[in-house]
C-alpha cells in the first residue's frame, strides 16, 4: 500500500507531534458533544507525552510504525 504524499517526507516527531495534536482536539469535540467524561483522553496523551520524553517508549510511535504511516 502506498503512502499518502502528505506524509511522504514527515519525521517521526512530527507524525507523534501531529498525533498528539488531532487526540486533543478529538476529546475537546467529543467532549462538547458528549460531556465532561472525555475529559480523561487529553490527560492520557499530556501522561503519555511526558513518559515517553523520559522513557522513550511511546505508544503513538508504535501505532504509526504498525500502519506504515512514517518510516
């Protein structure tokens, strides 16, 4: 499968940056649609971002490298 000419040329920290970015805007939506529980989706990601800057594991990379979507 071929990739997308968007994300022909992203790095992988701007792919994980981007990710990071469209999962809060997602629970701000879904949380105006749906209430205050969705409240928890930034938090996870906030969580998430400060681990893997320590750790270097991160989720979100190993999602993105699963679909192909970055090298």
């Amino acid at each position: 499968m071929s990739k997308s000419i968007m994300f022909e040329n992203i790095t992988m920290g701007n792919a994980v940056t981007a990710f990071s970015g469209f999962m809060v805007l997602l629970s701000v939506i879904l949380m105006s649609i749906f209430g205050h529980g969705f409240v928890w989706l930034p938090i996870l990601v906030g969580i998430l971002t400060v681990q893997s800057a320590f750790t270097g594991f991160c989720p979100s990379e190993i999602l993105l490298r699963k679909y192909n979507l970055v090298k």
